[in-house]
C-alpha cells in the first residue's frame, strides 16, 4: 500500500512548494498582513491545501519556510556585496538601496520575524538568530569599521547603526495602513518606492560620512 | 433604584481611570504585546474589571483611550516645542531625543496605533488621522521647511523624513524581542536608551544638516 504523502508527492505540479510560498507572500504583501488563511492560500495557488501539511506540516511550518526563504534571500545577498572589492561607501549605498527593495517587496518580513522569534521555542529562536541575524550584524560590524579605518565614516557603533538603518528604511513600507487609511496614498508603488529608496541612501549616507 | 454605573461611580477610588491606563501601558510595555487580558489587568491594577466597562465600554475602548493619552502628550509636547524661539537644529535635535524618550516609555505605541486604525471603522480612522498623524505631519513640514530657508539644513522631503525619523527611533525598542530572545539583551535599560538617543540624535542630525 502507498503511503498517503507518496500518492500526494507522485500527483504534485512540479514547483508546487515554491508555489505556495510565493503565493503566501503575495497574500500577506498585500494585505499587509503577517497570516494567511490556508483557504485563501488554496484558492490564489490552484493548489490543494493538503500539500501545505505534505511540505511544510502545519501553518506554522509554512510560516517558518517563507521566513527561511525570505531571509536567506538577504544573507546571500549581503555575503555577496561583501565579497566583492568595494569603496565602503558606496557598498553601503548600495546595501541601503537593497534594504528598501526588500521591504517594498516583502513589507511583512520584520514582523514576520517577530512573530516567529516569540511563538518559537529557544532553540528555534536561537536558530533564527544564529542563521540570519548573527550573519548581518558581523556584515554591519566589517562594512563600518572598515570605512571608520579609512577615514570615510564617523566612528559610529555598527549594531546600532543596524537598527537605524533597518528602521528608516522599513518604516515606510510597514506604515502603509495609515498611508491607505488615513491619506488614501498606497505606499507599495514603484515611484514612491524609487523615492523613498532615494531619501533613503542620501539621508543615512549623510549621517555617517565623515566631513 | 440606582443605575448600575452610578453604583459604581459612588464607589470606585479616585484617579481609578488613569490607573486603568497606567497598568494596561505597563502590561503591553513590560510583556511587548499590543494586547492586554481583563483579568490581568485586574490583578496588577487592584481595580474590579466592571470598571473597564464603566469607563471604556470594553477592551477596544480602552485601547482606543490608551492611544488618545499617548498620542495626546506626543501632540501637545510637539506643540509646545515649535511653539518655542528656537534655532531649527536645535529644536530638531530635541524632538529626536523626544521621539527616542517616547518609544522607550512607550514602545507600542506605533504597533497600537496601526491595529487601531486596521480596526477601526472608517470614521474613527480618520478621527485619529486628523487628530494626532496631521498635526504632526504639519510640524514637519514648518520644522523642516524653517530650517531649509535659513540655510541649516539640506533640503529634504518633510514627510519622507517623517518615517526615516520614527522608523530610525522606534526600531530599537520594538525589535526588544530580538534582542532578548538572540542576544540575551534587554533593550529597556536607561543605559542603552541614553546611549540609543545620543546614536539617533548625531546620526540623524548629521543626515540633515547644510555642510
């Protein structure tokens, strides 16, 4: 007799995981969310919501897998631009430009974070920390001293920085129900993004080059 | 016959509605949720749960009430600050240090306020709009603009500042999780908030500032 997640795996459209997973970030991207209804998610995907318990186990490991795919995304891009031979200013810029681009795209994903750190148990949330976060905070920690040694930065402490940075550059993206509700502007277009992502590098560039 | 409110009326202790807010702002600040139970809020309050009833009609009232003595003391201080004879950067420099304070003392508040106006009927979106994000959004405008015209500062979009600003002071305090949960540390110590605002305060100001 076959097993019951064999007959699923042999039926499955091939990129059904992937599928899923970026038909889950489209739900919450645009209904500026941090959950989805696996009804929802069945409906917008084609796919039958049994494979979210043959892939992923339950909503909660559906959740887990998109912060992973999310995540991983900016840690290898993050590892690239400091593996490549680079002024530290303008590998800064361009960090910045790509902190924007990802919240623009996945306006979710800090809160995503917390929700998984605090309904995680320790190891899941040291997990969390030792995969993605301990990763990006030694990227802060080499971009900015090596531009304080080169005399192109202020000497700024790089793991606060992280926190100004991240939040400058997320908080138009997360407030974008008081953009919608309150002003009838939709924050998540191209040209307020390419603006703010504009605002963005000459704000926080200015703040650290040293004068 | 005594109605049931009068009842209560005749017998709550004085100053039983600001400490209802006292305590439902030290359970959301202390446990990091925009949330509060009734029953917990009895207990650490000492005060019977019918007050919250009497008060606030129910637990969105009293959210909702929570949000107007925040937003309120942010409004009035802002006030007060522009209504001041003041170089622009000084008085700039003051607000980020006033925002850093806020989020701090307060570090749901912006959570609160985007679930309240997700929650709310259109109506009381906009109530909270006028009342609390405008007159902001105003000040910006005269604080930024002022300090354009007299040459001290770069010129910058008012409003695009606006969320960098916040999103740079808030991040700290409402990534706590992270940091406790990862990194062992608490976010809420006088210490690292002094040390927060004085990171935010150069790094925001030297951002802005004409060279």
């Amino acid at each position: 007799m076959t097993e019951p997640s064999q007959q699923i795996a042999s039926d499955v459209p091939p990129g059904a995981r992937d599928q899923l997973l970026d038909t889950a970030s489209a739900i919450m991207r645009e209904g500026d969310i941090v959950d989805i209804s696996l009804s929802e998610l069945s409906l917008r995907s084609g796919l039958n919501s049994a494979l979210v318990k043959y892939y992923f186990g339950n909503k909660a490991g559906l959740l887990r897998a998109l912060l992973d795919r999310d995540m991983q995304g900016i840690v290898h891009a993050v590892d690239a631009l400091m593996a490549k031979d680079m002024d530290p200013s303008e590998r800064l810029r361009r960090h910045i430009g790509a902190v924007v681009d990802t919240y623009y795209k996945t306006p979710y994903l800090n809160r995503l974070l917390m929700r998984l750190v605090r309904e995680s148990n320790p190891d899941e949330a040291h997990r969390i920390a030792d995969t993605y976060l301990t990763p990006l905070s030694r990227a802060y920690d080499k971009l900015i001293e090596d531009g304080v040694r080169q005399g192109v930065f202020r000497s700024v402490d790089p793991q606060l920085f992280y926190f100004t940075t991240t939040g400058a550059c997320d908080r138009f993206f997360s407030s974008r129900l008081v953009l919608q509700h309150c002003y009838d502007t939709e924050a998540l277009t191209e040209e307020l993004r390419d603006r703010y992502r504009e605002h963005c590098i000459d704000t926080i560039m200015a703040g650290i080059l040293a004068h």
